[in-house]
C-alpha cells in the first residue's frame, strides 16, 4: 500500500498489538529482546537505579537475567550498590 500514511500504519499496528493475547505479547518480547541484544543477551546493563530501575529491573529477573550493571545520571547513586529483594535473594 504505497499511499498508505504513516499515522494509518500505526493505527494498524496498534490495533494489531491490542488484539495480540498475553502469550503471544510475551512471546514477542522475548523474540524482541533477544534479537535486540544479540550475543550480548546474557550481558545486561539497565539505565535507572532508582525506583523505576528497581521496578523494570523484575522483568529479567523473571526471565532469569541479572544485570551486571545499572547507570544513572543521579550522581547521589554513583558508586553504590543495590541491595537484593530480600523476598527474592536468588534472584541476585
């Protein structure tokens, strides 16, 4: 459809990803995600460590990931360390 918009195209997609089931979500996650990071999957450095960090920071522990690095443009939280969920130690 050369004549398509692009604001028609992501009228498209949005109603595509709103009918997807959340199998089907996580699935495209992992795909995603996978495809994103490479060879680098296992290697994972997240932006943020603060609340909103330590709140994303559940997604790859679910997946089974671990960070080995969080960065910060709050320099009070440069040079320190997070503390382990004490409700998922493991997980560190």
């Amino acid at each position: 459809m050369p004549n398509e918009s692009k604001v028609d195209r992501l009228e498209v997609v949005l109603q595509q990803i709103g009918s997807e089931s959340f199998e089907a979500v996580r699935a495209r996650e992992k795909r995603t995600f996978a495809s994103f990071a490479g060879p680098n999957e296992e290697r994972l450095v997240l932006f943020g460590a603060g609340a909103l960090g330590r709140l994303v920071l559940q997604g790859p522990q679910q997946a089974g990931m671990r960070p080995i690095a969080f960065a910060d443009n709050n320099e009070r939280l440069w040079y320190t360390e997070l503390e382990p969920d004490p409700q998922n130690r493991d997980a560190w």
